[in-house]
C-alpha cells in the first residue's frame, strides 16, 4: 500500500465522540476549501458505523450547503431514521464553526436476489495503454507548477487515467460532453465492503462535473476560466465492486444552464459489471 493511500485510509477513520457523533480532519485539496468527495466519503464513514454489518450501502443523497474549512475539524452528526427487515436509513448532518456544511442520507440493504439486468459497458482502451495522471499532467506546458503540484498531491492515493485529454488540458474548443477515466486505489484494501464504496463516493466527486466544460470549451479551475462547486450528489451502488481494481469511470453531461451544470455517469469493472451510477449538479459559472 502506497504511503498516501494509507494516509488517505487515515483520514476517513473517523474519530467517534460520542455513540452516533464522529469528528473528520481535512487534507489539501486542488481548491482552498474542503473536498467534496471527502466530506461525502466521511459522512457515508459515519452512517455506516451506526448500521450492522450485513446491510451495504446502496444509495446515497447528498447536499454541498457551505464551503468547508480546510483548517477546522468537521463534526458528524447521524440520525438513525429506520431500522427495518430489509432496510436501514441514515442520515448525517457534518457541522463546522456551528453550522452544517453538509448533509447525506444514506439507505443500507441486506443482500437480496432478484431480478438482474444492465446497461452495457461502453469501449475504452484498456487502463494499461494510457498515461498515468502524472505523466498526463507535467505533459501540459500550458499549467503551472504550482497547479500540477497540487494536483498531484490531492489525487496521489489513486491511479486515475483519463481516456483523453481533461478539460484542463486541451479547451478554447467544444468538445463532446463526454469523458471517461479509468481509477483504482495505490495498494491494495481489505476486504470491507463499506471502505470500497466509500472509496469509491472519494473518486467521484473528482472528474464527474468535467463533461460539463468540455462541452463548452472550458478548462475549469486549474486555468482560472470558470469558478464552481458541487451542489448535491447521488450515488446508486448496484453490484459488488473493489475501489483497488480498475474501474471505468463514464460521464457525460445532458444539460447546463442556469449558471449550473449536471453530470451523469456509471461505473463499471474491467469485467464489464455496472457497480454504480452517479449524478451530481455543480455551479459552473464564468468570471466577469
């Protein structure tokens, strides 16, 4: 296991205060506030501490309601809403300076047959063929150091290969508002199913919102010509997965307007199983 991955399993074993209260710590993130993908991961770390081990998260909901402070630990409140046959319900409230800056709801599930169908996985290359994200990255002459740098640390946990260029790396020219990028973590986990879903809901919330700006030729916040956050997110988890195997990462974005944008997306193994999908809104604004 790679020094960063441990560092990252880290951060998201959360602190426990009290019996349903946890508190978080932050890392650096590409952007001077909290990372989304990491508010949301630790609030789905609290749920999933109050819920027995045979029910697995099966969906997600989630509001960005105020920018997190990167400096100030993060209080996570659970609220246990149901606790039935089949079903378990949380919700999660994370507190800063006295005030929630985010809020999840969560719904766990005993394992079930049923029913089975899917959406077939697109083609991509395989994840072996592509760059690296760093070799990806110092290929842009155009970036600062500063800004790949900062790139690198805040992703160096996992191994994500993005198909074609990112929004960053090539923009002045729409493109089709489509990207995929293949990820997996940088060492191996153990075998709890909670952490590779938590993992999982980590990565998400790094490219999900990146076919919004190829769509319009923006390069995003790493060149400084759209300003943005996350604004709600949700997270279907369908079939069995491991966060430290590859996984394709398919997005696209159906709609912008508003000053916000709306990416899609599914997650398949390198099989070809649908583990997940993803929906996430974001505000995509161009500076004055």
């Amino acid at each position: 296991m790679s020094e960063a991955l441990q560092s990252l399993l880290d951060l998201l074993d959360l602190e426990r205060i009290e019996e349903d209260i946890f508190r978080g710590r932050s890392r650096s993130a590409v952007v001077p506030r909290v990372f989304g993908g990491q508010v949301a991961a630790q609030a789905l770390v609290a749920a999933g501490r109050t819920v027995p081990a045979d029910r697995h998260a099966h969906s997600l909901h989630a509001y960005f309601l105020r920018p997190g402070d990167p400096d100030a630990p993060i209080v996570y409140n659970v609220d246990r809403l149901r606790d039935g046959r089949s079903f378990t319900t949380r919700r999660v409230v994370a507190v800063q300076h006295g005030k929630p800056i985010f809020g999840l709801s969560a719904s766990f599930q005993t394992y079930e047959e049923g029913l089975d169908h899917q959406a077939p996985m697109p083609a991509a290359p395989d994840p072996a063929t592509l760059p690296t994200g760093e070799e990806r990255l110092r290929s842009y002459p155009h970036l600062p150091a500063e800004t790949v740098e900062r790139f690198l640390e805040a992703r160096a946990a996992v191994d994500l290969r993005y198909v074609d260029d990112p929004p960053f790396g090539d923009f002045g020219t729409p493109r089709e508002p489509h990207s995929q990028v293949w990820f997996r973590t940088h060492g191996k986990l153990s075998d709890d199913p909670l952490l590779h879903v938590v993992l999982a809901t980590y990565v998400s919330d790094m490219t999900l919102l990146d076919s919004v700006l190829l769509a319009h030729g923006r390069g995003g916040w790493a060149v400084g010509d759209v300003v943005g956050a996350s604004l709600d997110h949700a997270m279907w988890f369908h079939r069995p997965f491991r966060a430290d195997e590859w996984l394709l990462y398919d997005q696209q974005s159906p709609s912008a307007s508003g000053g916000r944008g709306l990416g899609q997306a599914r997650i398949y193994t390198q099989d070809g199983r649908l583990a997940l999908s993803v929906i996430q809104e974001g505000v995509v604004r161009v500076p004055r």
